[in-house]
C-alpha cells in the first residue's frame, strides 16, 4: 500500500465514523406530545371552562370533558376546523384538538357564552 492510498482509507474511515456520529444527533427524538385537560363546567356548577387559560406547545391536545351544567360545546374563534359545534349532553363526553400552529385561540361556549363561558388556548411555537 503506497502513501496516498493509505490516506485515502484513513480519510473514508473518519467521514464514515462522522457520518454514524451525525446520524446520532438527528434521531434523537423531540419531546412527545401532551394533552391537557379543561373541564366543561366547574365542579360546583358554574358555567366556566376549568382552567379559563392553558398555555400549550405546537403538535399538543387539548381534551375538554363535560363536567357539570351541560349541555357544552366548543366554538375556537376563526377556526371551524378546531371547533365542536354539536352540543355535549353528557357527563365525561371529551372533545379533543390537536393545535398545530402558534398563536392565541380564544373559544367559547354557543349556550353560555352570555354568562361568560369563555376560555383561551395559547400555543408556543
Ligand atoms: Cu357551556
């Protein structure tokens, strides 16, 4: 084996071994996702979304579970497509959105809206 051919395989073998080592840094997975849960109702009847204000990330859910006062339902302000419009009638019925962008996403309660039945979902990029 001469010189240059000997450098040549010394080369290949470091630009495998970075190769395997980048690799490494790009699967490593992100955090999973969450769920977080607003009740529909407070426990003592009142016509509130528990807790009013959540703060997510990108790709997260928030599940909402009909709790006291029915019956419930979701409208998200600009976004039909987040929004569950057909009332909920009973207890432990869950509504869930996936948010998949940044930004500020008030809602409300069609039956209750009057009486203060607001609540906000804030999505970190
Ligand atoms: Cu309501």
């Amino acid at each position: 084996m001469n010189f240059s051919s000997f450098v040549r395989k010394i080369g290949l073998a470091i630009a495998s071994l970075l190769f395997v080592v980048g690799s490494l840094f790009i699967t490593a997975s992100p955090a999973a996702a969450d769920t977080v849960t607003v009740k529909m109702g407070s426990d003592s009847g009142q016509l509130v979304y528990v807790p009013e204000v959540v703060t997510i990330k990108v790709g997260d859910t928030v599940k909402w579970v009909n709790n006291k006062n029915m019956p419930h339902n979701v409208i998200v302000i600009d976004h039909p497509e987040l929004s569950y419009k057909a009332l909920a009638l009973k207890p432990k019925v869950e509504l869930e959105s996936t948010f998949t962008e940044a930004g500020e996403f008030s809602y409300y309660c069609s039956p209750h809206r009057g009486a203060g039945m607001v609540g906000k979902v804030i999505v970190e990029g």
